[in-house]
C-alpha cells in the first residue's frame, strides 16, 4: 500500500511540475500575482509529493519489501540497517529520485524563500525549475521508476554491492547530489536574468548564495568519494582520472569559476555574460555528469546501473535544458549591459584570469574524457586517455592558477598595484621557494613535481595568511586595533581565506604523497615480519569472523616503528554469500597525518607447507591532508554562507529601510 | 555519482580488485623493477574497466606485466617497450596517447585556450580602457566650461528640478 502512494506521488509530483511551469509562465505573462503565487505553492507541493515518494521507497527497502523490482535487485534481508537506507539512492532508479528530490527541494525553497527577489524575475526562476522537473520527474516515472513491481516476489533479494556497504559512501551521493543539482536553482536564475533582460549586482547577490551552497556540498560529496575510493578499494590510490570521477569534477571546476566570475558581477557589475554563461554551464556539466556516468557511452571503473536507451533520454534531456540555456543566451546575452572597467592588474584582473584557468581546466578534462570516443567516431581508431595525459595537462594548468591565486585577494579593485601585492608576499615567496628547495635536496623526491607542489602548498597557505594579516593590519596598527579588526572581518573573508589555504593544504598533501609513497607486499606466515618505510610489520595470527552478512579472515598485525608498537592492525578479507563477493577491509593506522595502510590477500602455501598470506601494506604519507584540505574549503564556503550580507542578501529591502531610517 | 566504481570491478571480476606487487613477480634488480613499475602505470589492463596494470589484479595485466619486466630486464629502453606493446594490442593500451599530429587537438587544446583567452582578455581590456576612459580621464584635466559652471552652481544650490 506505502509502496503505491509513493508510485502515485511520484505521478503527482511530475503533475505539480507541469502546473508549477504552467502557473508561473502565465502568471509572468499576465502580470498576475495570483498565478504567480499558485505557482510558488505547486512548486512546495511537488517537493512534498517527492519527499512522500522518498519516503516510501525508504519504507520498501527498510522492510524490506521484495516485490518491489528496485529493492529485490539492491537489498538483503541480513544488511545492516544504514546500508539499507543507503541502498534506496544504490540504484540508476533510486539515485534518479533522490535527484528529483534535490530539484524540486531546491525549487520549493527557492519558491518559499525568496521573498526580497523581484516577483517577476521570481517568477520565471520557479518557472524553469519546474520545467527541469517536468523533465526528469518524466524521465523517473516513465523510464526508470523506481516503484516497479515484480510478478514473481523472490524470497530473499540480491543485496547491493558489498563494495558500496560504507559509511562513506552511504552519504557520499546525497552531497554529491545536493550539488549537482543546486547548480539548477543557478541555471534557473540565469534563465531568468535572460528573459528579464536584466542582469545586476542584486542579480549576482542572489545567485551567490546558491553557488556557494552547490559548490560546498559538491566539494564534499567528491571528497568523500575520494576517501571512500582510498580505503576500499584496497590499493591506496584516490583519484584516477577515471570517466565517472571526471564527470563531478567537471561541474565542480565550473561552479569554482562561477563562485569568482559571481563576486566580480556583485561587487563590480563587470563581467555580467560570462557569468551568465557559466551559470548555464555549470547545470549543464553536472546533466552531463548525469548521462556519461549511466549511458555505458564511456568505459569507467565504476559503471553504474548503464542502460544505452535510458542514455539516450538522458542525452535528449540534456539537449533539450542546455539547448533552450545556451540558445536564449545566444539571443538574449549580447544586449546584457557591459559592467564596470577595470585595467588588466587589478582583482578583476586576476579573478579572470582564475575564471580563464578554470575553464581551460575543464575543456581539458571534458577533453580528456570524451576523446576516445571523437577519436573512435573519426577514424575508428581506440585510444585511451589516462592520468599521465592528465599530468602533463591539468596539472601544469591548475600549477599556473596556483601560482597566481595569492596575489589577487592583495590587489584593489578597478586598478591594482601587482608589485606592491608581489612585496607584501615576500616573506610567503621565501618559505614557498625555501619548501621547494629543501625538498629537493634533502629528501630527493622520485619526481620533481612534487617540490613544485609543495612550494606551491605552502605559498597557498602562506598567502591566505598574509590575506588576513593585511585586513587586520598585522604590524601597523595597534595590539587592540588587530583585535578589533580581527573580530570585526566578515564571515565572507573568512571563507575566502579558509577556502584557499585548504587548496594549499590539499596541494602539500597530495604531492607530498604522490611521491614519498612507499609500498611493500609479501607473503606472511605467522610471526614474519613485513618492512615498509620506518615501519615492521608482524604477523601475529589470522581468525574467522562472521559479520552479519559475510563472513571473514581477519589478520592480527603489530605495527611497530623502531621497535615501540605503533598500533595493532586488523585488515579483512571478506566473503559475501549473497552476491558471491569477495572485498578486502582495509586497515588504516593514522600516525599523525599520514597512514600505514594494510591489506589481507588470499591463504597460500608459504615456506615449509606452513599455511602464509599475501599481505601488502602501504606509508602513505600526509595522506590526511588529501582529505582534509578540501574539507576546508567546503568549510570555507558554508562559513562564506553564513555572512550577515548574504543572508539578509536583499539589496532593495536595505535600501528602502536606510530612505526610512 | 562516482557511487559504484564497483559494480565494474565485480562484473570484470573480483580480479581486477588489488594492485600489482605481487612478491613472486619482481626484478631482482632493483633498479630495473623501478623502471619496470613506472612502466606499469602508463599501461592499460585492457580487458579492465579502466585500470593500468599498476592497479589492476586480471590475469591479464599479470601477463603484461610479465612482459614489461622481461622486455626491461633484457634491457630494452622504455620507447622499445611501449612500440613493441602497441604492435601487439594497439593504441588503446597506453594511457598516455602518443605525440602526434593525429592527436594534435588532444594536447593543444588545453594551452591553446590559455593563450587565445588570455590574448583576448588583454585585447579587450586595452580596447575599453582606451574607448571609455580617454575621454574621461582627459575630461579630468580640463576646467569647466563656463555653461557647465553655471550648471553646476545651480545643482549645487538645488534649484534644478
């Protein structure tokens, strides 16, 4: 019966898109408030109707409620209960409406919310929200719903894959989802500056906010699948430029370059276009994201739930949404009024040039990415583009955006002094130049890159530093007058400073890694010993363990660093019957910011018949950092979000008080 | 949405899960074995999703790397190597494509947006600046014309509208 409702909310919430679009347009035609107001309220109730079916697809997998298709392909009876829930989002159909979920959420509060925005320019923003409903609620309840019954109720269900059973990866796809699809509200907003004609720094204001939410949930969602892809997958490595990971970062570098093009447009007017083009964009490259990673068009690691003829609606989805974006900025964008003047060395200056970087950025990897596939089209020749293409691209390209990054939030508006910002870096430039140099000749790293990255880190830090040392006037003003100006910074400030340090945090981690990472394997009877790095490894027994839906080996290892017991580790190797799976538990001993990571291989015959198991083990150093900067920088953007300006973030309303005050 | 790197990694096998170092297979040259293992990370598994046979535990990547230690312990450069696994599986097996003017918009693009962009940009910004702020900087220098005087001395009393 709950399973019914929710296939018949489904159908409702697809009806209450369409009358959202319908009573929104009209009401913007007609100049009528009434229409207007009818459509906010559809657009609350179709996010209502969503969350019912949310709901009772939830229902359907806790209960484990078999004769639904979706749950008897992705649950199991003994799976602990978060994976259960976690299994509602596991599947192409569950995922899909966890994706209306977030579009109509997003739809609902901007409807619901935004009471200081201009009512006509609201109007067509909850307008094309309701449209991108139309489109993919359609797509759910006809194409892939997730309410589907079967004839035949099979008594116990295939379980979801043992490799996604992890905390991790449980919450990893609504951030993910949160993200991508808060680039909507955004795409929406733009739609509407293009109708309206209008585009301004309240404009800006507006979108700003909604940016910077997308953008931090997304920096999660992709930090977590990073992490998860570090500890389960059992080889240490975090990121490997695979099609599907390419497809969330695509969006995300975007969304980077919206959140500056955005301050441009707010503070300065300047830039208003482009920002309108990325806007559009950023939607676009998560739509994108949405079909590569289901189609099967690309061969990835992780192909997910990959059916061709859903492709092909999720390609004519995509055309459809980018193709009415992109036309309308064709014919609407050139008469979008040029902004304020600014000279090349100024903070415009760099902020374009950061916006440059940015998309060179993303060209390259939607390059990297689909190139295989142009190139097989052309001439039917396969070819693979892998990490060391991505190396000698991306890399140096995001190096020369680093380099930069420090120097413009010294820089004034209109007119910047790039020698004075070059001056007040110094003392950033040295420790940067001296990291470098110190790496080079006293550690000798196995790439030369990786002193790169790290000078490039601590310049990063260093620079955001300087940031706050100069708003508060370190060494210039008084003890009392730093306090109070140090008190007194914006929020906003803040995130910026937060968010660029944790990009430099991210940088020292991730080439200090790359290059000091060591690695050993060998097969261990009892009581032998593994060394990798300052680390021994011992053998000191290997036990059964059952868990509630597999069963295990669990090796017992004593981590020790000369000679003083570091930690005892405790990898597995586990079975599951349910799906016929075998997945290797990591153990992960943190030792500071780094890792001994450890993996159980399979039982072979070792030395004298004495039963021995592969064990491989890896020092990877600051790993932590990998992770933790980019937490930093979600962080930074929350903390952003959470300026006074922001939040009160209506310019008219402000003003009207400050002519009655 | 990177959600299920694994449904892959089972249907390829429970083999692909894993890296390479399997004690058994190393070079006994030290050396040589860190030649071998750079080799490994620009070479697809090709019967894996998309791994290199660095990360990949298919039988098949065992094979090839196999091949890439006997070909580097019996002292063949690394160019020799990659031409010798091309003729064998095609291009498709290195993950770096080859330099060359069939792939030339795969390795320009990326700079060649950097440079065009930037060129525009400082184009652009040297256009306006010279369109829209001559007129108003050099307006700056110059006194008032008498008319504008008298405008001015109105406003400033409040008389004007």
């Amino acid at each position: 019966m709950i399973v019914e409702i929710g296939a018949y909310c489904l159908i409702l919430a697809l009806l209450l898109s369409v009358a959202q679009l319908g009573l929104s347009t009209g009401g913007r035609m007609r100049g009528s408030l009434a229409l207007i107001g009818a459509g906010e309220g559809a657009a609350g109730a179709a996010f209502l109707a969503v969350l019912i079916a949310f709901g009772a697809l939830m229902y359907a997998f806790v209960t484990s409620d078999f004769s639904v298709a979706n749950v008897a392909a992705n649950s199991h009876t003994a799976k602990p209960l978060l994976y259960k829930v976690a299994g509602v989002w596991g599947s192409h159909e569950g995922s899909m409406l966890l994706w209306c979920l977030a579009l109509t959420g997003f739809g609902a509060a901007v409807a619901l919310t935004g009471r200081g925005l201009p009512v006509a320019l609201k109007a067509v923003v909850v307008a094309s929200q309701g449209a991108l409903g139309v489109l993919f609620l359609a797509y759910t309840v006809f194409a892939s719903n997730p309410f589907a019954r079967l004839l035949e109720v099979p008594v116990e269900g295939k379980s979801l894959n043992p490799l996604l059973q992890d905390p991790a990866l449980a919450f990893h796809p609504p951030f993910l989802y949160g993200g991508y699809v808060g680039f909507s509200i955004v795409f929406s907003f733009a739609i509407a500056a293009l109708v309206e004609g209008r585009v301004d720094a309240a404009w800006a204001r507006w979108v700003r906010p909604w940016s910077l939410a997308a953008w931090s949930l997304l920096t999660v969602g992709i930090t977590l699948g990073a992490f998860w892809a570090y500890y389960e997958l059992g080889w240490g490595g975090w990121w490997f430029w695979d099609p599907v990971e390419n497809a969330s970062f695509m969006p995300w570098l975007i969304g980077t370059a919206l959140l500056h093009s955005a301050v441009v447009m707010e503070k300065r007017g300047a830039l208003p276009g482009w920002t309108v083009f990325l806007a559009l964009a950023a939607f676009t490259f998560s739509m994108l994201g949405a079909f590569l990673v289901r189609s099967g068009a690309l061969t990835s690691v992780h192909a997910f739930a990959v059916d061709p003829k859903r492709g092909i609606l999720l390609l004519s989805i995509l055309g459809i949404a980018a193709g009415t974006g992109f036309s309308l900025f064709a014919w609407r964008g050139p008469r979008l009024a040029a902004g304020g003047l600014f000279a090349p060395i100024s903070r415009e200056g760099a902020l374009v040039i950061n916006n440059l970087v940015l998309s060179a950025a993303t060209a390259t990897v939607l390059l990297g990415t689909l190139y295989p596939l142009i190139k097989e089209a052309l001439t039917g020749q396969t070819l693979s583009v892998g990490t060391p293409y991505f190396n000698l691209t991306f890399a140096p390209l995001m190096a020369l955006a680093l380099l930069v990054l420090p120097l413009g939030p010294l820089m004034a508006w209109k007119r910047g002094d790039a020698l004075g910002a070059l001056q007040r870096l110094w003392w950033a430039a040295v420790l940067a130049v001296g990291a470098g140099l110190g790496v080079l000749a006293l550690l000798k790293p196995s790439h030369g890159f990786a002193a790169i990255g790290m000078a490039l880190g601590v310049w990063l830090i260093a620079g955001a530093l300087t940031e706050v040392a100069e708003r508060v006037h370190l060494g210039k003003a008084s003890g009392q007058e730093v306090r109070r100006r140090l008190t007194g910074l914006p929020r906003g400030a803040w995130g910026t400073t937060l968010g660029h340090a944790g990009l430099g945090v991210f940088a020292l981690g991730a080439s200090f890694e790359t290059a000091y990472k060591i690695e050993a394997a060998q097969a261990l009877s009892l009581n032998q010993s593994l060394n990798v790095g300052a680390y021994e490894l011992t053998l000191t027994d290997v036990g059964q363990v059952d868990g509630p839906n597999y069963i295990a080996e669990r090796g017992h290892l004593t981590v020790s660093r000369a000679g003083k017991l570091a930690c005892t580790a405790t990898p597995e190797r586990r079975f599951y019957p349910a799906g016929r799976q075998t997945t290797s538990e990591v153990y992960i001993c943190p030792e500071g910011l780094s890792d001994v990571y450890l993996v159980l291989g399979e039982r072979r015959t070792g030395t004298g018949g004495n039963p021995a198991w592969l064990v491989r083990a890896y020092w990877n150093p600051w790993a932590r950092l990998i992770f933790l900067g980019p937490l930093f920088m979600a962080l930074g953007g929350l903390i952003s979000l959470s300026d006074r300006r922001l939040r009160l973030g209506a310019p008219r309303r402000a003003t009207a008080i400050e002519a009655a005050a | 949405m990177r959600l299920v790197r694994a449904l892959a990694l089972v249907l390829a096998a429970s083999l692909c899960l894993g890296a390479a170092s399997e004690p058994s297979e190393r070079l006994a040259d030290p050396v040589q074995e860190a030649r071998a293992k750079a080799l490994f990370t620009q070479v697809r598994c090709v019967v894996c999703q998309n791994e290199s046979i660095d990360d990949s535990q298919a039988d098949l990547a065992a094979d090839l790397r196999k091949i890439v230690r006997t070909e580097v312990a019996q002292g063949r450069n690394d160019r020799q190597i990659k031409a010798y696994l091309v003729a064998r599986y095609g291009e498709f097996i290195l993950l770096k494509p080859a330099f060359s003017w069939g792939n030339a918009a795969l390795w320009l693009v990326p700079f060649a947006i950097i440079g065009l962009g930037g060129l525009g940009f400082l184009v652009q910004a040297r256009k306006r600046t010279a369109a829209r702020s001559e007129p108003e900087l050099s307006g700056l220098d110059q006194a008032l014309s008498a008319a504008e005087q008298e405008k001015l001395t109105r406003l400033l009393r409040g008389d004007e509208g």
